[in-house]
C-alpha cells in the first residue's frame, strides 16, 4: 500500500513541540519501580528546523543541510516523528 507523501521543495522553516518516547535499560524491575516509571511525565522536544516531507500519519524534518559546488545537497539530524506525538507545529520565516 503506497502512502501519498507531500514534499517540501524548498522544505518549510518550522517549529515543533512533540512528546518523545523514552527507553529504559534492559534490566529487570520490580513492580514498585514500574510503577514509580508510569508516573513520570513525557519529555516535551522542542526543535527549530526544516519540514521535508508528511502525510497524515508523519512528518520528516531535518536540522541542518550543506549544498555542494555540484549542487548536491546533504541533510543532517534527520526526525521522523508521529504526528500523534504532535502538540504544536509553527510554520516560520527566515
């Protein structure tokens, strides 16, 4: 099944808050330290970047680009994030 993905071109200066998963180690725990783990709160990312690309399920957005003598173009710190994690998205001008 193909997804219709928008692409950015030039990609959007954009601001966005999103809560983040969190991992922990791979060590055992017991009930009571689970418990003390669902209580935490989610971590709010906040990221100033370029929108490359979304569909209704995602966005992609990258921090930092280089454009070569040739004109090719590099992208770095590449995010995928869920738009469900999404609690804000501001579209900027530079």
């Amino acid at each position: 099944m193909s997804r219709k993905i928008k692409y950015y071109n030039p990609p959007k200066p954009v601001y966005v808050e999103w809560l983040d998963a969190h991992a922990y180690s791979s060590g055992w725990y017991d009930e009571q330290e689970i418990k003390d783990i669902s209580k935490e709160s989610r971590i709010v990312v906040r990221h100033l970047g370029w929108l490359y690309a979304e569909d209704s399920s995602m966005i992609m957005i990258f921090s930092r680009y280089t454009k070569f003598n040739d004109g090719e173009k590099q992208y770095g710190h590449l995010q995928k994030i869920p738009k469900t994690w999404i609690k804000r998205k501001k579209f900027l001008r530079i």
